[in-house]
C-alpha cells in the first residue's frame, strides 16, 4: 500500500472521533510518512500494520485503554 492510499484509508476510518483529534493523528502519521522518505514508506507502513489497526489504536489511546 502506497502512502496517499494509506492516508486516505485511515481518514476515512478516523471520520467520527472529534476533527482535533483526528487532525493531530493524521499529522502524526503523515509526519512520520514524510520523515522516512520514499525509499522507506513500504517499510514503515509494513511496520504501521493496516490503517484499520492504526484507527484502532488510536481509538484505544483516545478512550484511555492504552498506558503510555
């Protein structure tokens, strides 16, 4: 999966959390995309998993399941 379908992907998942919130974890994520550069991108999504999983992660860290 390529870095725009990613995105774009998880956007569409994040739709019904609050827009800070979900503006903050797109930033994140697309930050981290940019910061790899090109040569990495299929590495570090590898690593991200699906968008499906990171949506749930952030979910989790939302509603305070996740311990830091």
């Amino acid at each position: 999966m390529k870095k725009d379908a990613f995105m774009k992907e998880l956007e569409y998942l994040l739709q019904d959390i609050p827009d800070e919130e979900k503006a903050d974890a797109i930033a994140y994520y697309r930050d981290y995309l940019e910061d790899a550069g090109d040569e990495h991108e299929a590495e570090v999504i590898s690593e991200f998993g699906s968008p499906e999983r990171v949506a749930a992660i952030i979910r989790a860290d939302l509603g305070g399941e996740l311990e830091n």
